[in-house]
C-alpha cells in the first residue's frame, strides 16, 4: 500500500492540481493598496474560478443587491475580502468535494467539516483576538488541514471505510489506523501535496501539525487555533472521525491561544450558526 501511495504521490499528474490563482490571490490581497483591477485581472486567469465567483456572488448567501456579471462587479460590490474568500473556497471546493460514486456520504462529510473547522478557525482567533494571524489565514488553514484524508478518501475510498469500521470495535485512533494500512497517516499524505502546490509555510506546518500542534515549530499558535476547531467539529460528530473519541483537545493548544472552558462551551454553541451560515456556501 505504501509504495501505492510513494507513487501516486510522485505522479503529480494524479494529484489534483489545485490553482495557482489562490496563491497569487491571497498574496495580492495581503497588500492593502491592491488594485480591484489587478485582482480581477489575476482571478480572469481561471475560467472554472471565475465563473464560480459568479455563481456564488449571485448566490442568496452574499445578497448582492443587483445581479453580478463579471469579476470585476464582484469585487466592487463584495468588497476585495469577501471575493478572496469565495476563491479560495470555490477552488478548494473543486479539490475537496469531489463526487464520489458509491462514497458520496464521505466526499459530503469531509467537505462539511472542511468549512466547519474553517469557520471555527476564523471564529477563534477574531474571540481570542490572536495577534499576527490574520481571520483569512485562520480560515484557509481550517479549510485545507485534513487535505490529506481527502486525497485518501478520493483515491482509496473503500480502505477508507475499513478504516472507519475498525474505528468502531478498535481502542486506536483514526491517525495510527492510517498509518496501519497506508503506511503513511494523512498529515504526511498532506505535506506531500503542498509542497507539490508550492502553498505558504504556515499552511503547511498547519496540515503536518494539527493533530499534534506542540511539535510545529515556526507557526504553533495557527497549528493550536487549527488544533482546537478540529476537534470541537469531531466531538460535535461532523466528520469522518466519528467514532475516534481518542481525538483529545491538546493542552499545549489550549495555553497557546489561552482557550478557557467558556471559551470551549461558547464555540460549541456557535456550531448550528456555523452549519446555516455554511449551508450556502455548500450548495452552491
Ligand atoms: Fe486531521
């Protein structure tokens, strides 16, 4: 299995390839004296993201007063922020939500609990106003840390829900059962990838470190922030992991973001927010 996964993971033409727009996008809008015209002009480069910024533009979520037509209406009427988001989500969407015949419930899930822990991510840092990390950032790193099990699900669905059946009679966890059968768990799967993607540090130290953020080492407050919106989505059971209740919350992530037990119980309330506030973003 393992030198399965050594191949699909040298082969980048399997991987699926996810736009260098996004990078370019979030770079571009770091600079606050980014121009409307340059944005559009960098997003017009992707057809399949353009044309979801407008779908999703006119979609009821953004109750954009008037239609939108071009990327350039968008960006005008949404503001440069709220276009960076739609990118991002519609090019990750194209990468995490794929269709997956017989396996559509877990292609579903994941996808659910990318955008939960997204929207959690964000939720915590703009809470515990956690400096030098900005909420985008915080929601990018939410959206793509389990990249890796998406790539696992879409690739090996059927192992997959081996997985999750052994999860349920085996005292171990969903990370050591990966290992067991793929030879590699989907954090590693994960760095692989965004390294092939040629995404930012601070992603990646995110997805290698989410499940064990004492040991990330440039970026471990964001690896914390991810840390702890992972696990309340488990424990609310949105997720594949169900099941995995040895998903424990990190004490190192909880002192690191400086997360108190009304914290945790005001998040855990936030969820059915979250699941309507998403629930537009999903079906467009
Ligand atoms: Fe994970």
């Amino acid at each position: 299995m393992k030198e399965k996964i050594d191949e699909l993971l040298r082969d980048v033409t399997k991987i699926p390839a996810m736009s260098n727009v996004v990078v370019k996008v979030m770079e571009l809008v770091r600079n606050p004296g980014v121009s409307i015209q340059m944005l559009a002009n960098e997003i017009s480069k992707d057809p399949a993201i353009t044309a979801s910024i407008i779908k999703m533009s006119n979609s009821a979520y953004y109750r954009a007063s008037k239609p939108i037509r071009t990327v350039q209406e968008a960006l005008m009427t949404l503001g440069t922020q709220v276009v960076k988001e739609i990118v991002v989500v519609s090019a990750s969407k194209g990468v995490l939500h794929k269709d997956l015949k017989g396996y559509q419930i877990e292609a579903d899930e994941m996808w659910s609990h990318s955008l939960v822990v997204a929207e959690l991510s964000q939720r915590i840092v703009e809470l515990k106003k956690i400096p030098k990390i900005p909420e985008d950032l915080a929601f990018t790193s939410g959206l793509l840390h389990d990249i890796g099990k998406v790539i696992l699900t879409q690739f090996f669905p059927y192992k997959i829900i081996e997985i999750r059946d052994e999860l349920k009679n085996m005292n171990d966890t969903f990370v050591n059962l990966e290992k067991k059968h793929f030879g590699y768990n989907h954090q590693e799967v994960g760095l692989k990838v965004m390294q092939t993607w040629n995404f930012p540090d601070e992603l990646k130290e995110v997805v290698e470190h989410h499940h064990e953020p004492q040991y990330a080492t440039k970026f471990p407050v964001l690896a914390s922030v991810v840390h702890i919106a992972n696990t309340i989505a488990i424990i609310s059971g949105i997720g594949i992991d169900i099941g995995g209740i040895n998903q424990e919350l990190s004490q190192f992530a909880l002192d690191k973001t400086h997360i108190n037990d009304s914290d945790l119980e005001k998040l855990y309330m936030d969820i059915p927010d979250i699941q309507k506030e998403i629930s537009g973003l999903h079906h467009s």
